[in-house]
C-alpha cells in the first residue's frame, strides 16, 4: 500500500513538472524597434556653394520715361499766344505772411489753366516758397482750390482744400504764426490780331500791271 501511495506521488510531481514545462511564461511588453524608411530614388542633397565673393555687375536701369509723370505745368506768360478763339484761364494771386510777419503780395497774378495743377515759386526776405494750386471751376461762381506749399524745400502744406468764390480772398493758417491767401479770377483772352490776310481784287478797266501801252494817235 505505501509503494502504491509512493509510486502515486511520484505520478504526481512528474505530472506537476511536465505541466509547468508546457504552460507559457507570463508576457512582458516589449516595443519593436521602428521600421526603416524604405529607400527612394532622391539623390542626396548637395551642399550649396559659398556665395562668390567677386563683385557683381549692377543691372541695367529701367526706362521710367514713359512712367514717371511730368511735374505741374508752369504759370503762362503770353496766354494769348497759338490762341484761334477767346479762351477763359485762372487769374492766381498769392499772398504770403512769414513767421517774422513779412508779407509778401503778388499784385498782377498768374495766369494758369483751370483745372490744370501748376507750380509757382517765390523768392522773398531770403527764403523760397514754392506753390502748386490747382483752381477748378464749381459752379457758376464758386471755385475750388487746392494748394501744396513748401518754404525752403521743406514742406508745409500738403493737399490742402478751400472753398473760395470768384474774386474772393481765401486764406490758409500755417502753424508758427503764418498765413496764406489766394484769390482767384476768370480772365478771358482773345486772339491776337492777326496779319492781313491777302486778298485779289479785279481792278476797273485795264489791269495796271499788264504792261500795256497807251494806243498811239492816229491809230485805228
């Protein structure tokens, strides 16, 4: 009986050991490495080469004459010159009152296009003031003024509206204590009287520049 129990008991254990030989062991993460990017036919990037150190021939300069726009037209000396029939311009007088209260008047004014923005320059006690007005008509009576002003190159006044009339003073204030006024007028301008124009005339009787001669007496 107990080589039987004992023959049992070793059934047991071998049964035991042969069980624990074919169960799995207990898992244990394990993180696979990345897969390897698959090849492409990219060649490898070439370093660029160091910038030359050489001087560079500058480019050729654009041709802007067709795009820089001309600067404002200038005050007209002689409007009636080239005119065929009577035309109607801006009459521009300009005042100027400086900083050191010196003022300067143009009594005879200048003619310039309506419409038509024009520069005039004025040298007066050392310095230099430089004008660009443009005077539209508005209305029958009504004008509309537009100025840039600069004293000494420097500028002062940029695109700076007033509402005038016909032959009405309008004035500007500058900062520091100056001033500027404009009036402006129609003046209308006729041509010029023109040469003579030639003309033919059929004279009386014999033509005096033919040559002939007087009929000598006694002729038929």
């Amino acid at each position: 009986m107990h080589r039987l129990a004992l023959v049992l008991l070793f059934a047991a254990v071998a049964c035991e050991k042969s069980s624990a030989s074919a169960m799995p062991t207990d898992a244990v993460a394990v993180t696979e490495p990345p897969s390897a990017t698959p090849a492409t036919d990219t060649p490898p990037t070439t370093p660029a080469d160091p910038p030359s150190t050489e001087p560079t021939e500058p480019e050729p300069a654009t041709d802007t004459a067709d795009t820089i726009p001309s600067g404002p037209a200038k005050p007209i000396d002689d409007p009636a010159d080239g005119l065929t029939e009577p035309k109607d311009f801006a009459l521009v007088k300009l005042e100027v009152k400086q900083a050191n209260k010196k003022v300067y008047k143009d009594p005879a004014g200048k003619v310039v296009e309506w419409s038509v923005p024009t520069r005039v320059e004025v040298d007066f006690d050392g310095h230099k003031h430089a004008f660009v007005v443009t005077a539209t008509r508005s209305g029958k009576s009504g004008v509309a003024i537009e100025i840039d002003y600069e004293l000494d190159g420097t500028e002062v006044i940029r695109s700076a509206d007033l509402a005038s009339k016909l032959k009405e003073r309008g004035v500007l204030l500058i900062e520091g204590g100056g001033a500027i006024a404009v009036t402006v007028a129609n003046k209308r301008v006729k041509p010029k009287a023109g040469a003579p124009k030639d003309t033919i005339m059929q004279p009386d009787g014999k033509d005096p520049l033919s040559g002939a001669e007087k009929p000598t007496k006694g002729a038929p």
